[in-house]
C-alpha cells in the first residue's frame, strides 16, 4: 500500500507544476515529505498489542485506543476504516505546525488555498523552523501570526490515519476526543469552510466523549463536565475579547488610536484570565500556558473558527433526537447549500436557538 504513495504524490505535484497561481513547489514538498515520514512511521496497533517488546503502558494505552475507535464506528456511525488502528512514534512534540494570521484590525483570518481540500484558515508545517520562518514573513508585511501546535490530522479518509505518539499520554477523554474529532472531518468535509469543519468535528467531539465516558463511571463524566466548565469560561473569554475587538476595528479611527485601543483590550484580556483564575477557578492554571505569550487577533481568530457554529449543530443534534445518523443527513444537506445561503440559514438557527433559550 505505501508504494502508491509517491505515484499519488508525484500526480499532485505535477498538477501544483501545471496550475496558475499554485502555492509554491517548496511547500507542496515539505508537506508531501512530512507525511510520507508520518506514514513510513506506522505500526499496525493489533502487531504492537502481540509484540512481547512493546511496553506494558503503551499496550494498555494501545488496548484503550482500540476500543475508543471500536466506539466511534460502531456507536458514533463514524468512518469505518483504518485510521487510528496503527501508531506511529514519532520524536518531536506537535505532528504539525499551523500558522494562522489576521490583518492587524481584523479577527477575520487569511485564507490559503490546496490542492484537493480547497481553503482553509490556517497553513501546516511539518517542521517547526520552516512555520517559524513563513510565520516571520507574514509579520513582515504587517499581519498578527499565531503558530498552534497540533497534535493530529486528517487526511480525509485519503489515507489510514495513524495515532501519533504526541497524544498518548493524553487523559483518556482527550484522546477520544481527538481520534472523534478526525474522523468526523472524514464523515463530513466541506471546501472552503473551515469554520462549517471545525465546528462539525467539535460538536462530534464533545458529544462522543460525553458518550464514550458514560460507558465508564459516572466519577470520569463528573470529572470530564468539572474540566469542562473551566474550558468554557475561558472560550467565553476570548470570544468575547474578540467581539470588543472586532467592534474596535469597525470603528472610524485612525490607526494609531485602534492600536492603542487594541493593546489596551489585550492587557484587559490577560487582568480578567487572572481574576477568573483567583476568584472563580480557585488558581486552576491549565491555560497559563495559552496566555504565557504575545497575544493578538490571530491567536483568538483560531479559537473562533471552532466555536463559531457549534450551537448550530448542538441544537441539530438535537433535533435529531440524538441520533447521529440523521444529524449527519441534516448537517450534509446544510453543507450542500451555497456559501452565502449556507451562512445565512445558520444564522437563522442560531437565532431561533437563542431566542428559545
């Protein structure tokens, strides 16, 4: 199977070769060697389970990994295939580097556009040097630039997905969460919509996990919605930063008075972290680390694209009754409709949601 890799490749490469406007051969290059690397690296999980070699703690973070992707097939109607049945080791922290950036008054993010997924807000490296530098000529021409590091991906059912080492000392739900997450982009993909993406997968994330968990005690749901509750304050921290912002940036203002105005919102950001932290949160500090940086738009720019739709889907979801595969046929037939009437039905259903809450 991994010889049809390079063929596969070399095809996309020379289309790059061919195409007006292409992103450049380099990039396309360095994307196309760090995955061939990725994959090179796999392990079928079931080998490593019969491998008297492999550690005990890996074979039984391995055992629960086999069971989570059992669940979100067989209990989630996820794609059933061999993504996350293998593992790969890998020797570095992040599988890639996403470089995210915004104009310096704005929260929307740029754009970059592929061959094959069409575009999205955000541009992957498998080298954390080659982000850093493409990250440095961004700032040149004036932009904000977040570099995130992420965990996993998906190839979109292109090819069998492997568990990266980078997640396997994750906590439990975590770990489902990611591989449901993935492999709810395989169930449902649309071109040039990342916020329509990313906020599918995360409503089958969470839902999953919320599932997944049940099956176990109700002590792991317990802990699960306590950690939840710190996430959510913290999201409804930053988008509400960047709606302040984003109304800033509309304003009729010179660009030094939206500068000034913005670094003030950006300190006010990190003062209201702290007194969540000390008033509310009793010190919990699992996001000193996202606030122990430079802040700007793109970094909040990141979080809104997951969170953007995900009350739409929530209140599809429930239409449905819980039923995952008719709020797959709900939410494919939205993904269907028109960019602009697309957005504009979400719309709605976000309103009628909040006015009957």
């Amino acid at each position: 199977m991994t010889t049809l890799f390079p063929k596969r490749y070399l095809n996309l490469l020379l289309l790059c070769l061919l195409l007006p406007g292409c992103t450049t051969l380099s990039y396309y290059s360095q994307s196309i060697g760090g995955h061939l690397q990725l994959m090179g690296q796999r392990q079928p999980i079931n080998q490593l389970l019969q491998d008297p070699e492999t550690p005990a703690e890996l074979k039984r973070r391995l055992e629960n990994v086999q069971q989570i992707r059992d669940f979100a097939s067989a209990e989630l109607g996820l794609p059933e295939n061999d993504s996350y049945r293998s593992y790969a080791a890998l020797n570095r922290s992040a599988v890639v580097w996403s470089v995210v950036a915004t104009p310096a008054f704005s929260t929307q993010p740029k754009q970059w556009c592929y061959l094959v997924i069409g575009c999205a807000s955000y541009r992957g490296y498998f080298s954390r040097q080659d982000a850093e530098a493409y990250a440095a000529e961004l700032r040149q021409q004036g932009l904000d630039v977040a570099i995130e590091s992420v965990p996993a991906y998906s190839t979109l059912g292109w090819f069998d997905d492997p568990l990266p080492s980078t997640i396997i000392n994750w906590s439990e739900p975590r770990t489902a969460g990611l591989i449901f997450h993935e492999l709810a982009h395989q169930q449902l993909y649309v071109e040039d919509d990342s916020a329509f993406n990313e906020a599918f997968a995360s409503l089958v994330e969470e839902e999953g996990i919320i599932r997944w968990l049940e099956r176990r005690d109700a002590e792991a749901i317990l802990q699960w919605q306590n950690s939840q509750r710190y996430e959510q304050a913290f999201i409804a921290l930053l988008l509400s930063t960047r709606e302040q912002l984003q109304r800033l940036y509309d304003q009729s203002l010179d660009d030094e008075e939206k500068r000034e105005q913005k670094v003030a919102l950006f300190d006010a950001l990190q003062e209201q972290y702290q007194t969540l932290k000390r008033d509310e949160w009793g010190g919990y500090s699992g996001f000193d680390g996202w606030f122990g940086r430079e802040l700007n738009n793109a970094h909040l720019a990141s979080v809104a694209t997951y969170e953007e739709w995900k009350p739409v889907f929530r209140q599809l979801l429930t239409d449905a009754g819980g039923d995952f595969s008719v709020f797959y046929q709900r939410s494919e037939a939205l993904s269907r409709l028109p960019y602009a009437i697309r957005v504009e039905k979400m719309n709605a259903l976000r309103e009628a949601q909040a006015a009957g809450q």
